[in-house]
C-alpha cells in the first residue's frame, strides 16, 4: 500500500494576508462612500437657497461604522432646514424678501438657482456619479 | 399626458379622500386654511429597457397639507397616507383617451411635520409625505 504524506505551511499566514486583504477593500469602500457623501452635499449646497448662509452652511457629511458596514450620512443641522427643503411649491420665487430689513435678497436666491428638495434631487440625480465615485476609490472594476 | 400629481389627484377624488378638504394641484392659494396641495417632485429614473430602450422612470410626488388644528391635520395626513399605501393595479381615467394604471404608490418616508405657518394672524400646521409612484399609461 503506498502512502502519500503531504503537509503545508504557511497556512496561517495565507489566512492572514486574505484577511488583510478583506479589510483593506473595507476602508477603501468606506473611504469611497465618504468621497460620494462629500461629493453630494457639494452638489446639495449649489441648490440651497441662500441669505444670509446658515442653512448652507450647516450641511455636513458624517460617516460611524468602519470598513464595509460604513454608514454616511449628508444633511442639514438647521433648525428650518426641513421646512425649506419640504416647501415645493417655492410660489414667492424671485420676490423680495421680507420685512427688508432684516431681511434681504430674493426668495429661493441666489440668482435663482436655489429650490426646494435641495438635498432629495442630487441623491438622485447624482446615483450614477456616486457609485463611479465609490467604484475608482475602492478599486472596484 | 397628465402630470402625476394630475392623475394621483383624480384618483384621490375617485375614492373620496379628501372630504372636506379642498385639494389642489401644484399650487396653493392662501385660502382656505383647511387644504391639500399634491406636486410633482424629483423622481427615479431606473435605467432602459435592453429590449426597446424604453426609459424607465417613477415620478416622484408630495402631499402636503395645512390645517389650523394640529390633530385634525395629523390625522388626516396619517389618512391620506394610509390611503397611498394601500395603491394597487389602480386604473385613473384623466379623459375618455387618457387611461393610467397606477400600479403602485411607494412612500418614501414617514409624515414630516414642517411646522408653523402664520398667514394673517393664523397659525396653520403643515404636513408632507412624500412618495415614488410606478405608473404607466394604457
């Protein structure tokens, strides 16, 4: 009876290197849907509407989890940033604001770009964009 | 071809959702306190069809909804949402040559309280949903 006795080695270290592996493409994917997360509030803030810059400028990009289960989050801290974003029918569009003062400028300015559904319209207008950014920066072919 | 808050419109009207609310289409007048106003929104655009390259798209809608009373107002909303959801193989006849089946009203979040409103002296609660439809015309 002829016998065949093999071993390996090297075994723990193939295991290791997969693993290693496995969490590189995790922060690399993370790394991407940040990109994508950024790349949308940029977009969302060319459509909020603008005074005197608070709503704007409350937008934030906020990722919690690590690697693959990363969960980012775009959105406005404002405290009104719902009521602007929900009001659709925009009918003072392009009328003075008011009182004036305090007030200023045009409703849903500046020049005329801003509208409602500020944050809702690039995340899905943008879907394409955001996958190809999430694509090139975790390496996904 | 009927804007999909059009045809969303009539078909509340078929089923009697509003009631006593006075509804409208894309824009709402100051009057009266007690309204509903349906848009049209940001929809999804899926992709084509490999077959014939049909775009498919969902039209995007919103219902918002004003009222002096907080609870009626809720409460109404909460109804009308109820009434989306429950949206299947509708058939909306917006003329003798315009026939629609909406085949489904997909939320796509839960009521949103925006607040108050205060239009002369009166301080009215407003109220949206928002929601994806599938529609397609017979």
């Amino acid at each position: 009876m002829a016998q065949l006795y093999a071993s390996m080695q090297g075994g723990p270290t193939v295991i290791r290197n997969m693993g290693a592996v496995t969490r590189s493409m995790g922060d690399r994917v993370a790394d991407g849907l940040r990109a994508a997360g950024l790349a949308l509030q940029r977009a969302s803030q060319e459509l909020a509407p603008v005074e005197y810059g608070n709503l704007k400028a409350s937008a934030y990009t906020r990722s919690t989890g690590r690697g693959f289960d990363t969960v980012v989050e775009v959105g406005y801290t404002a405290s009104y940033a719902l009521y602007v974003h929900e009001k659709v029918g925009m009918v003072l569009q392009g009328q003075a604001r008011q009182p004036s003062p305090p007030h200023m400028g045009r409703y849903w300015d500046p020049q005329g770009r801003a509208q409602a559904k500020f944050l809702e319209t690039p995340s899905r207008t943008m879907h394409p964009q955001m996958i190809a950014i999430i694509r090139r920066i975790a390496n996904i072919t | 071809m009927s804007s999909p808050a059009d045809i969303l419109y009539t078909l509340l009207e078929d089923l009697d959702s509003f009631q006593t609310w006075t509804a409208f289409v894309s824009y709402m007048p100051d009057t009266p306190d007690k309204a509903i106003c349906i848009y049209d929104t940001t929809g999804v655009k899926d992709g084509r069809l490999m077959l014939n390259g049909a775009v498919i798209e969902h039209p995007g809608i919103q219902i918002a909804l004003r009222s002096l009373d907080y609870t009626e107002g809720q409460a109404k909303m909460a109804a009308l949402a109820s009434v989306l959801d429950g949206v299947r193989n509708n058939t909306v006849a917006m003329g003798s040559d315009e026939i629609y089946s909406l085949t489904n009203v997909s939320r796509t979040g839960t009521i949103n309280y925006l607040g108050i409103e205060i239009v002369n002296d009166r301080r009215r609660h407003l109220f949206t949903v928002n929601a994806i439809l599938t529609l397609s015309q017979s």
